[in-house]
C-alpha cells in the first residue's frame, strides 16, 4: 500500500543565502580582525632585528677567530669588577696584567653595557687608568642583565676583547 508523504512544516528560522553570507563575513571579519591586532601587538613588543649587518659580520668571523688566537697567545690576565656606589650608579674597575705579570701602560679601554632586551639602552663608557694595569669608571646603569663588551686598544687598535654576562642589581649583599 503507498503512502503519501506528507510534506515537511519548517520549524524556526529558514537558512536563506543572505544569512549564510552573513555568517561568512562575520566569521572572516573575526578571523582578519584577531590577526591585525595579533600583528600590531607583535610589531610593538619586538623591535625587529638586532643585527642589520649579519652577512657582513658573518664573512668577518674568520678575522675574528685570528684575533682570538693572537688574543690568547698574549696571555694576558684581565679581571673586572661591578661595584654598585649607588641606586642606579655603578664602579667599574678593570685590571690588567701581560704574561709575566707586568701591568701595561698605554692601552684605551672601552666598555659597552648591552641591554639584552633593548638595544636602545646600550650604554657606553671610557675607563680612566688610575696607574699602570688599573683602569676605572663610573656609569648610571639600571638594575638587571646586561651583556658586557670590553676592549682594550692601543693606538687605534684592538689588542684586548671580551664578552660576558653580567646582572646588576640594587640589593644589598
């Protein structure tokens, strides 16, 4: 026996084309919305790059590796010390010693304090010798890390490097 189908009553709303491109731009419109601020927040935390001269500074890390080989056959004895003089005041003292112990005299030495997360806060300071192998200086430096670049140069040239990782800080010891 056929039975008559009975045609189907809509029940709530009916999915027009108007709705389904609405909820298609309303989904893109999040979508797009979610990563321009994604971006913009991005773009305000990072600076972008820290070196605009990597291919450059690559091809020279041979020269580098040279100067740290006459570096070491030198056998200089560099030793620095941070001493906090003050809230956000900092003594840097620096001494020097050649292979057989003997402080030199003519050397211009040359720090630079790298903020490690802002590289606009760089600072840069000339320590003054005090005599022979013993070289000072004095620097407004905020608390925190810092990477420490130190040369010593003798006429223009670099005769001394190194790099380190320093953290300042305003406790008491």
């Amino acid at each position: 026996m056929p039975t008559a189908l009975k045609e189907a009553q809509p029940t709530g709303r009916v999915l027009t084309g108007r709705m389904v491109l609405a909820i298609l731009l309303g989904f893109f419109a999040v979508v797009i919305g979610v990563n321009v601020l994604m971006a913009r927040l991005a773009s305000q935390t990072f600076r972008g790059v820290t070196n605009s001269h990597a291919y450059t500074d690559g091809l020279a890390y041979n020269k580098e590796i040279e100067a740290a080989h006459a570096q070491d056959a030198l056998g200089w004895q560099v030793k620095g010390a941070v001493a906090r003089i003050a809230p956000g005041r900092s003594r840097i003292t620096v001494t020097q010693a050649d292979a057989d112990g003997r402080a030199t005299a003519d050397l211009q030495v040359n720090m630079q304090f790298q903020y490690l997360v802002d590289r606009s806060k760089d600072k840069e300071l000339t320590l003054t010798m005090e005599k022979p192998g013993l070289y000072t200086g004095e620097i407004d430096i905020d608390a925190g890390h810092w990477g420490l670049a130190l040369r010593a140069s003798r006429n223009g040239q670099i005769v001394f490097q190194s790099r380190n990782t320093i953290e300042i800080n305003d406790r008491a010891p």
